[in-house]
C-alpha cells in the first residue's frame, strides 16, 4: 500500500501485475508464489485466502519497514479517479469478465488499460469494453490489422522487436509502448521509430534523459 501511495503522487501511470487468490481477490504480485516478497504466507497465491493476506507483510527492497499488502480493488477504489492504472493479468485463471464489472462498477473504464500476454485474454478483455493492451515479444507472430480488428488499441511489444514490425503496428494504428526499457539511448532509438511510450524501471531518469534530447 505504502509504495502505491507513493508511486500516485508521481503523476506517471501506475503498473502492477495482478494474480489471483483462493477466493478470486485480485492482489498486485510480480512473481509466481510469495516466497520471495513477502513474511507471513507462503506458495502461490491461488493457496493463500484473503484473510491471510491481509494480514502478511512485504518484505522491504532496502532493509527498511515491512510493507502492507493490497488489493486490486484498494487500487482502484483509492487511485482510479486520478491515476491512470496499468495492471497486468499474469493470471491465466482471473475470472475476465469479473475484472471487467471491477472497472465498469466504478466508471473508471477510461483510466484503466489492462495489458497480458495471452492474445485469447486480451480479445476478451477488448470484447468487455475495456482498453486493452496486448503483450509481445521478439518472437511472438501477430497480424497487426487483425489486432486492431479484435477491439484491440494497444500493443507492448518487446523493446528487441525489429523496427519494420513496429512501424507495422503503428500503420495499423495501433498505441504501442515498447517493455521494459531502462536504457535511456535504447528508449531513444525506439522512439525514433515512433513507438508512443516506453514502461521503464525508472521513469524520473528516464523522463530527464528524454527531455534533454528533445524527445
């Protein structure tokens, strides 16, 4: 909660990725199972019950307070009027059509872009209404105009996807935004192709990098 408190009053887009627990709740987590982030639960999240997770603790980065864990529901009710939310469904078993209702039931549709990997989730996903951003990498075969055909509007490709295959996306018209990209002269050769953003590890340097280059 401490770092989404934070993170909302940068002014950037929030992103986090989403899996869900025992009961369906939708919490942000990164990685498979907990072990690695978190004191007080353990294994992957579809074992752990709301009730458990409320009352475990982040493991701080830098050796400093435990953090509280949250919800995706938290998220949206506490920062969706004013933050512009990224969450990604790592999740294959999220209940999409119950994701939706989460957004719809707030009115939050247009601060919300919902990105995954898998080009089925995604077309649901479009299908709901929600702006959807669908995943990529290097090696991932996609027909650009189809994409957009599905209710699709925007696209992430890899930030090692070939420059022909991003000007594709975007002759489509597509929104694409390259991941992950911390290296500010790779963020610059990408905008060059006229990519529209780039999701990066650290958006103040990377933020400063482009503005002195006039981008």
């Amino acid at each position: 909660m401490e770092a989404f408190a934070a993170a909302a009053e940068s002014g950037y887009p929030l992103e986090f990725d989403l899996r869900a627990l025992k009961d369906g709740t939708l919490v942000p987590l990164h990685d498979r199972t907990v072990d690695r982030t978190m004191t007080g639960v353990s294994g992957t999240p579809a074992t752990i019950t709301a009730k458990a997770w409320e009352k475990a603790s982040i493991r701080s980065a830098v050796n400093g307070k435990p953090g509280t864990p949250t919800t995706w529901d938290k998220i949206l009710q506490t920062y969706g009027q004013d933050n512009i939310l990224v969450p990604e469904l790592k999740d294959p078993s999220v209940d999409v059509e119950r994701f939706a209702g989460t957004v719809h039931e707030h009115g939050l549709k247009d601060n919300v872009i919902v990105q995954t990997f898998d080009y089925s989730t995604a077309r649901k996903l479009a299908a709901t209404g929600l702006n959807t951003l669908y995943l990529t990498t290097e090696s991932t075969e996609i027909n650009p105009k189809a994409v957009v055909a599905d209710g699709i509007e925007y696209i992430g490709p890899s930030k090692d996807t070939p420059s022909d295959e991003i000007s594709a996306m975007k002759d489509a018209g597509l929104s694409v935004w390259a991941w992950t990209v911390n290296d500010p002269s790779v963020a610059h050769a990408l905008f060059e192709t006229g990519i529209d953003g780039v999701f990066t590890d650290d958006p103040w340097a990377m933020s400063d990098y482009l503005e002195s280059v006039g981008q």
